[in-house]
C-alpha cells in the first residue's frame, strides 16, 4: 500500500525554535510538508520559515495561510523569492482573505476580496516569472515594476504554487478557476469539507478544470494526548476560541446564530472578560469539540482525521493545538 501524503502546520505554538526543530523531523520521518500560519498578531510566518528553509533539504514550506492585505502583491513575491534562494523549488504561497474585526482593527478596509485574491495571484505569479509590467486591475495595481533578485543570482522564473484558504462558499468557488490548490481550513467537519468540494468542483469545471487540476489539503487542528479526556480539554477550548474570535468560521461550520449568541454573552466579547473563556467552553460538549477538532488519544485522532481524506481532501495537515504535542503529533501522523 501506498504511503498516505502528510503535512504539519504551526500556528502561534510551539515557539519558534522548537517549530523548526519540529520541521526537521517531520522531514526525518517522512512527511511532504511543513506550513506556518498568520491570522493572530502573534507570531510571523517568514521569520520562522526561513530558519526551516535552512535547516531542511526536502520538505515542501508552505505559508497555510497568510493574508493578501498587509503585504502587497511585490513583497509577497520578493519574501518568496528570497525563500526560494535558500529552499530551491520547495515552496507554497498559502494566500487568505483575513478577517474582521483585526483587519478593521489595522486600518484595513478590506473590498471585493473575491476580485483582490484574483489579482493578487495574478500580479504574485507574473513578478515570480520575472515579467516586467503593468497592472491596472479593479482593485491591485502594480506599474512598471520586477523583481530585481539578489546580486549574483540568475534569472530564471520560480515555481511556487499558490494555494488559497478558502472558506466561504463564493470563495471556494472562485479560487478555483485559477488557484493551484485549495488550503482548506481548520475547524470544520468533515461534512463542510463534503460540501466545499462540491463548490469547488463547480467552480473548477467553470474554467475547463476537474479536481484533478488542483491540490485539496485539510488543515485540521489537532489536540493529542495518550489521555483522550484532556486532548478533548485542549480542543474544546480552541473551538471555544474560535467561536468567539472568528464568526466567519463558526458560521461556515454550521452553528445556529442562537448558540454563537450564547456563546458571545458568556465571552463577554473578545476578547474575553476575565473567566469568560473558561465559562464559555461549559457550553461546548464533546461531541461538538470532536465534530471540528481531532482530538484524542493517537488512534482516536488518526480515525478522525482518515475521514477527512475519505471526504475527499487530498490529504490531512495537522495543526498543533498544544505545545506539548507537537512531537507526538509528528510520530503518530507518520504512521498515517
């Protein structure tokens, strides 16, 4: 039997030092990709991947995602660019449409995000082909502009796939006439990952493309302890963060505005009034924790995170929800 494709993504844990050791041997034992996230204001993604682009030899980096807001279209291309120096042909940009309120919460107005992720893409690949150009599009604009490249380096075009965390069925759909890959989110059930390739494939046969034109990885969170209770603990407080911090996600899963409401009030916002967190997750059963997190004991977690395969991913990323875990994480998926 073939070996199952398997990837590892670091949000704001564990720090990150220790994400690249965690890099390294996710390397050793096999696995296909490494991702770093942005959504937070909590840790960067490029710093950490640099460090793994110098510390690895094989295995894919991948931004799972950041955002297509704070950073234009030509820095995005020249940190890509410069990553691609250090880590030759091993690179995904992982692009998102972020969200509010910490876009608002920056001065970010964030308008036609369907059109911008386009553009975007387009505008980020001609500069990674080393095109020199103008564009004038309905919301991104470059003029006259190419990337210089380092001195001494030969100019030859880059190869970095761009993958788009979708989540939103417009999104899905879009991102799929031109996107080399859908990233899709955390936090979902495997019946939303049902749901989200059917979009996708409408979108995908809108352009003259089949599933098969495009890479369809699961972001899944993950909390993992040889004792299943407290792994349930750890992820019933992550989907209780969630629900609170990031509506958008929450209601692309399905929860009734009634228990996001419920959910809101005990929070007292967010972020939260002092014991708010811990009161909120009362009202999140287990049930609940293991319908959008895998979480549990190993076994328990590699049977959750199969059905999202089986629901039609490409295959399983999973994203360390405790520090503590992360090694074990690593091991266990290794036997995926």
């Amino acid at each position: 039997m073939a070996r199952s494709r398997v990837g590892i993504c670091f949000l704001d844990r564990p720090d990150p030092l220790r994400q690249v050791r965690a890099a390294k041997l996710a390397e050793e034992r096999g696995f296909e990709s490494v991702w770093v996230c942005e959504t937070r204001l909590a840790r960067d993604a490029f710093t950490i991947m640099g460090a793994m682009a110098a510390n690895t030899s094989r295995i894919l980096l991948g931004t799972g995602i950041v955002n297509s807001w704070t950073r234009g279209p030509a820095l995005m291309a020249l940190t890509f660019a410069t990553l691609d120096e250090m880590a030759p042909g091993r690179t995904i940009c992982g692009l998102g449409a972020y969200w509010d309120p910490l876009a608002y919460n920056q001065g970010i107005e964030r308008t036609r995000p369907l059109t911008q992720m386009r553009e975007y893409t387009e505008v980020f690949r001609r500069l990674m082909n080393l095109e020199r150009f103008t564009y004038e599009g309905e919301v991104v604009k470059v003029r006259d502009i190419e990337l210089d490249l380092g001195t001494g380096r030969e100019r030859l075009p880059m190869h970095c796939p761009v993958y788009i965390g979708a989540t939103g069925p417009q999104m899905l759909e879009s991102s799929a006439t031109y996107a080399d890959g859908i990233l899709l989110n955390a936090m979902m059930s495997t019946e939303y990952t049902r749901n989200a390739i059917g979009l996708i494939r409408k979108g995908a046969e809108k352009a003259g493309r089949t599933l098969e034109d495009l890479q369809l990885p699961q972001l899944i969170s993950t909390a993992m302890d040889d004792d299943g209770d407290k792994a349930r603990d750890m992820g019933r407080r992550i989907v209780t963060m969630y629900l609170g911090q990031q509506p958008h996600i929450a209601q692309a899963s399905g929860f009734s505005a009634d228990f996001l409401g419920q959910i809101h009030e005990v929070l007292g916002g967010w972020p939260p009034r002092p014991g708010g967190l811990d009161a909120a997750m009362k009202l999140v059963d287990d049930e609940t924790v293991t319908r959008f997190v895998v979480a549990g004991t190993p076994d328990e977690c590699l049977k959750l995170a199969r059905g999202y395969v089986e629901a039609g991913a490409t295959y399983a990323i999973p994203l360390v929800v405790s520090s503590e875990s992360t090694e074990q994480i690593i091991e266990v998926f290794a036997e995926l």
